[in-house]
C-alpha cells in the first residue's frame, strides 16, 4: 500500500511539471512569435500561409493538429513538428528533396519521348515523394504499352545531390511492339463480325495501317473493348451477356491473335416498369415518366433506356428540392424472356461536401476536371448527382481511368472529402485515309488533339483530295466555354472545287465561321454559327450566258442555325429511332443574298436483330431575295441519296451543263438481308429503293425538269484484307434521256 501511495504521488508531480512547462496547452492562446526551423527553400510567410497560423490569434490543440495536417499535404515537407517553448510558438521542419531534372533513356522514337516528357517535366522543381514516382512511372508505361510496346519494363534510378534535391533517371527497355494479326469474334454472338468491328477500339494490323496505335495489343484497350461489347449487347436485350477476350502469340512468335468469346444468351424484353412513391412526392409530377415506361412494356431491355428512366426520375426529385434521396431499383425475372423493373426511392444519409481533391492530373489543368463536377464542395452529397459528375469526366476521352473515394472527415462526421483519381491516356491523334471507285480517288490526312495544353481544348487540321476538289480546314473547340455549358467553335477553312466538265464552273472559297453549341433539351440540340467567306467563281468558255454572267468575286457574310432532335439508339450504325434535323443559312451581308434551308430525317426499325428497316428523307430549297441565286449555292442532290445515277449529272440541264436548281428532295428506303451469306460473317448485304427530284430554275423556267428519278438494287458491304469495301448494283426506274445513268458503283478505302 505504501508503494502505491508512492506511485501516485510520482504520477502527480508529473502531471503537475507537464502542465506547468507549456510543451502543450489545454486552452486557446495567443502567440505573439511564431518561429520557423528547418526551412531552406521555403520563406517563413510561405510556410505560415500553408499552415493556417497567425501570429496574434487564438489557437488551441486542434488549430495545431489541422496546420500540421495542412503542411503535410503540400508534400513539401518530411517531418514537422510544432512545440511550444517558453510561450512562443516554434515550427520545426525538415523539407523534402525537390526533383531537380528528370531524364528518359532507352527511347529512340522522338514523338514517343516528347509524350513522357510532357508528362515528366510537370513534375521538375516539385517536391519528390517515391509514392508520387511510382505513379509516374505506370503512367509512363501505360503509354508506352499504348504504342505497342506491351511487355515493356522500366527502372528508376534516384540520384541524390548535395543541395537536398534529386535528379531521376526513367531506364525504359521496350522490347518488340505487340501487332494484333486478327481478330475473331466466336460463341453465341448474334451479329455478324462486322458489326462487331465497329464496336471495338482495337484493329488488325495491316501492312498498311502504319499511323494508327489500335493495331497494338494493349490489355486496358481491350478491356475497354469488352465493356464496348456488353453495353452493345445490354442495350439490344440481352442481359445476360458474358464477354471474355484472350490473345496468344502467334506467326514467328511477334503478332498476335485477339478472340472475343461471347455468350449472348437469351433475349430479354421489358415487362412492368414500376414507380413506388410514398406520400412525400406528388404522383403528378411523375406523370410522364409513367407515359414513358407504358412505351417500353414489350420492347426489348436496353440498359440505356433503363438509365435514362432513371435518371429522370432522380432530375424531378432534385427539381423538388429532394436533396438527400436517391432511386434504386430491383429486377425481377417474369415468365421466361421478360424483365420487371421496380423503382423506389432511398433515403440518404444528410452529408455534405467538404472537400473534393483532384489526383493524377499530370498534363490535364484542374479547373477542366472541376468544370464537369456536378457536385462541388459546400453542397449537399448526392450518389446520383455525384456519379454523374464522374461519367462527365469520364466522357471527356483523355483519361483513361477515373476512380473516386469517398471519405468521412475527420473533423465532422456529417462532412465527406471526395478524392478523384484520374490517369491521363494520349490525348493527341494523326490519321490519314484512302479509297478509290466509280466516282474517282480521295486521300485524306489530319491531325487532332482533344486536350491542348490540358485546358480541355480540341485541335484538329484536316484536309481531303479527290479528283475535283481540294479542302483543307483547321477549328479549334473549347467545349465548356466559361463553365456555360455552351461550346465556342471557331474553323478556318479553304475549298478549291472544279466543276468544269459537268457544270461548267470551279470557285474557290476561303473564309471562317465562329459559333456555340448546346443540349437546350433533352436530345435537342442547337448550334449557331456566324461566317465570312470570300469566293472565286470562274467558268468555261463553254459555259452559258447566265453562268458567265455570275462570274467574279463575292463575299458573303451568313449567319446559320441549326436544330437537330436526335432519338437514335445510337450515333454509329443505329438500329432503331429517328433523328430529325433543320439548317437554315441566312444572309446578313452578302454580294448574293440567298436564304438556304436543309432537312434531314432518318428512322430505323429493328425487325430481328439483324433484319434493318430504314427510311431516310433529305430536302433542300436555296431561294434569292435580289436576283438569280448564284451557280455555286445551287441545289444538287449527293451522290448517296440516289444511286444509279452518276453524281451531278442528271437534274435540269442547259446545253451541256447540269445546274441543279432551286429546290431538291431524296427519299431512301433500306432493309438489310441477314439469310444471305450468313456463312460468312464479313459480307452484309442490304436491298433499297431511291427516288429524288430537282426542281426550279429561276433564271430560265424551261429548263426544269421535275420529273422523280428513281433506282432499286442492293447494295454490299465487305471487310476486305484491302479495307472496307462497298459496292452496289442499281436498276434506274424512272429517269430522262438527258440524265446519265450508272448501273455499278464501287469504293474501296481504309485508314492508316
């Protein structure tokens, strides 16, 4: 008992000299001294500004504990520590080296280096942390396999120096690119491998295909390719697919050989689609979802027509103000092909967002990634609001992973701290293109780039040869113009088109547009555009009278406007939906003041999965205010809408001369043939009917020809070891003697 009396008295002299030694405090206090130890790079007012501290404030215990917090996650420091000495407040600190160059062995490819050194030269001058290295050194090798060189490795060497900085040395060694030789699609696959082509990112490595990096086996493209896949085969009904890929080596153990096997399974189409709402939402306000979900009873499950239910639902309660709600929904199995959708809403737990921090975003400025957020800090936490910020990010194209993890704080347990880690992927493209036919030969070539100087903005240079025309053209996108989720687009561009041997005329025409486009609804689309170009028309010696008379410069200033409701399932190669589109050019000063108009319309209608049914409709007047309307913005009908025809040459004609007219109007009508080389999975076959008609010529009323030409035939598509090729044969029904007419008509191209 003594012993222990003992023991406590010794515990109480201690307790008694801890306190009274002011190493720490138990009460806010003010500190007229804030000393700085340690620094060497870091001035003392940089380091109190990212601390927090201020000299002549209260502090207490927690202010101390978050500065220390806040100077640990500038990762400019290794240690810190803060005491209090003699009430005065001291701040030790040792920093961390800071990376003084980064250099790149073992690469020769100039492009390919100047790509990591993109990414290596954001991280000179900056502290060196081996976490933060080791980050950069998968990314580095991401892109690296990126460019074929799949098995790849790399080293890193650290190189200390005597004034507590590093330099750091990347020892690639690449080995042999990985070639995709072929790709095979086998299982239960449904639909054809040249659907299926389409759908992927990877491509075969043809002798000819020397621009492209799809040729190289890269394990994140293709698992990329397998989600391409499963949401393809979700959002044409059948649930159940499973998508698993694999490759081996093969032909003198350098190509290699890619196989998608896929079950598609069984078929699955909607059956009830249910909204469970309690006594908190009004029903009415939910009244066309319902209409919308009655629409979908029967057809076949698509997981995007799922999504978008849902996400309307979660905009409405939102509309509400129902913040802390969230919409979940079960599946349930009826009969044996049909899927019952229950939608319900969850109550959330009440969070809000303290903080959000963007990781990973070596080239990419952190205000684009910010710009997509939905959710920013300060508000309310919202799963559905939160999810969709990511998929924004998601979209943009240039990561190529974006992960999140959600945090309680530790200051608040009502508070999240939202961390999102983004891996940036090449953002930058050249590609170039080929093809010949009927019609003539073309040769394309560009190069794009979607996140120039990472500030989110798109690049592309373009230009196009055929046999009677050349264009070149350069625009620059900045898809978000100042957070107004409008797009600013500016294009400068040139064409150089000769006409001479079927309408007697050539111009050329240079000029440059600037406009904005943007969703005003869902899948409403507007785009504006105001332009100044200047053109050139020359004609023949041959030509008419009236073409002569238009020959000469002009300068136009127009201002276009364009509504597009697009309702496709989807923008590539659609199987059902419509999409409808009106352009109208109006001039606002013009040498030729004519007011264009333009509609487009398609339809497409799924029968089985792979019998098409498709309507398509195109219609174009052209009309002056003051005079004849100029030879150059006459109305033609495009080659694809009538085939049978040779392009520009049937129509209203004067002398020798095709001159189009005032107004224009094509109707195509297509089915697929899938009981026709069904054996052979590269070859789609399809049937149609064209029929078009150009009308009016303002300058002489006798030379209209009205008549409604129309052709029928088939038409085949085939994945060649040359590239895609397509031809048709076509049967004139209704022409004119004075119309040219063409039978066969072929194109063969591909890209490098």
């Amino acid at each position: 008992m003594k012993h222990f009396s003992k023991n406590i008295n010794n515990l109480f002299i201690l307790l008694l000299i801890y306190f009274l030694s002011g190493i720490s405090i138990l009460k806010a206090e003010k500190y007229e001294v804030i000393k700085v130890t340690g620094n060497n790079r870091l001035s003392v007012e940089t380091i109190l500004m990212f601390s927090g501290l201020e000299i002549g404030k209260d502090l207490n215990d927690n202010d101390l504990n978050i500065a220390i917090k806040k100077l640990y996650e500038t990762d400019y420091f290794k240690n810190i520590e803060i005491a209090i000495i003699n009430e005065r407040l001291e701040i030790k600190i040792i920093e961390n080296p800071i990376i003084q160059t980064i250099k790149i062995n073992g690469i020769k490819n100039k492009r390919i280096v100047r790509q990591l050194s993109e990414i290596t030269k954001k991280s000179e001058k900056y502290p060196f942390l081996m976490n933060n290295v080791k980050d950069q050194k998968n990314l580095l090798l991401n892109i690296i396999r990126t460019n074929g060189f799949y098995f790849s490795d790399v080293d890193i060497s650290v190189i200390n120096n005597k004034n507590n900085s590093v330099d750091l040395i990347y020892y690639f060694d690449l080995g042999e690119r990985a070639i995709i030789k072929d790709i095979n699609f086998q299982g239960n696959k449904i639909f054809k491998d040249t659907k299926l082509r389409n759908i992927i990112k990877s491509e075969e490595g043809k002798f000819w295909k020397f621009i492209t990096s799809n040729k190289y086996l890269d394990e994140r493209k293709v698992k990329i390719d397998e989600n391409l896949l499963i949401n393809y085969y979700k959002n044409k009904g059948y649930f159940n697919v499973n998508v698993k890929s694999s490759y081996a080596k093969n032909i003198n153990n350098k190509f290699f050989e890619l196989t998608f096997n896929i079950d598609a399974g069984k078929k699955f189409f909607f059956s009830n689609i249910n909204l469970n709402l309690d006594e908190n939402f009004d029903k009415g306000n939910f009244k066309e979802i319902n209409i919308k979900s009655q629409k979908l009873r029967g057809k076949k499950y698509s997981q995007k027509k799922l999504e978008e239910i849902i996400d309307d639902v979660n905009n409405i309660s939102l509309q509400k103000e129902f913040v802390f709600v969230d919409v979940k929904y079960d599946i349930s199995f009826v009969n044996d092909n049909l899927i019952q959708i229950d939608l319900r809403f969850q109550d959330l737990e009440k969070f809000f967002v303290e903080q959000i921090n963007i990781i990973g975003n070596f080239i990419t400025e952190e205000k684009v990634i910010r710009n997509s957020l939905i959710v920013d800090e300060g508000d309310p936490y919202n799963e559905f609001l939160f999810n969709k910020s990511i998929s924004n990010i998601k979209s943009k194209g240039f990561f190529r992973k974006v992960e999140s993890n959600v945090n309680s704080s530790s200051n608040d347990p009502q508070q999240k701290i939202i961390d999102i880690i983004v891996e940036e992927s090449p953002s930058g493209e050249i590609f170039a293109g080929a093809g010949t036919g009927t019609s003539g030969a073309t040769i394309s070539a560009g190069i794009k780039e979607n996140n120039y100087l990472g500030k989110g903005i798109k690049l592309a240079t373009n230009f196009n040869i055929s046999e009677d025309q050349i264009k070149g053209r350069f625009s620059i996108v900045n898809p978000n113009f100042r957070n107004s989720d409008r797009s600013l687009n500016t294009i400068v561009e040139s064409t150089s088109s000769d006409n001479l041997s079927t309408s007697g005329f050539k111009t050329s025409r240079t000029g440059l547009a600037i406009g904005t486009g943007f969703e005003q609804y869902s899948d409403l689309f507007i785009n504006l555009d105001i332009s100044a170009y200047y053109e050139k028309l020359e004609t023949s010696s041959t030509a008419s009278s009236h073409k002569k008379k238009q020959e000469g410069d002009y300068l136009e200033n127009l201002l276009t406007y364009k509504l597009t409701l697009n309702k496709l399932d989807q923008n590539f190669q659609p199987t059902d939906g419509y999409r409808v589109g009106f352009e109208q050019v109006l001039p606002i000063y013009s040498d030729d003041l004519s007011v264009e108009n333009t509609i487009n319309y398609s339809k497409y209608v799924s029968i089985t999965d792979n019998l098409i049914f498709s309507t398509k409709f195109f219609a174009k007047s052209v009309t002056s205010i003051d005079d004849d309307v100029r030879v150059s913005r006459r109305v033609y009908i495009p080659s694809s809408k009538l085939r049978g025809f040779e392009s520009g040459k049937f129509g209203p004609k004067d002398g020798n001369e095709y001159v189009g007219g005032n107004y224009a109007s094509a109707v195509n009508f297509n089915s697929t043939l899938p009981n026709f080389f069904s054996a052979n999975d590269d070859i789609d076959l399809s049937l149609f009917l064209d029929a078009a008609t150009i009308r009016e010529v303002d300058y002489d009323s006798s030379l209209e020809s009205s008549k409604v030409r129309s052709s029928t035939g088939i038409s085949v598509n085939w994945f060649t070891i040359l590239g895609p090729l397509s031809f048709s044969y076509a049967i004139p029904l209704t022409s004119e003697p004075s119309d040219t007419t063409e039978s066969f008509r072929f194109r063969i191209g591909t890209s490098f």
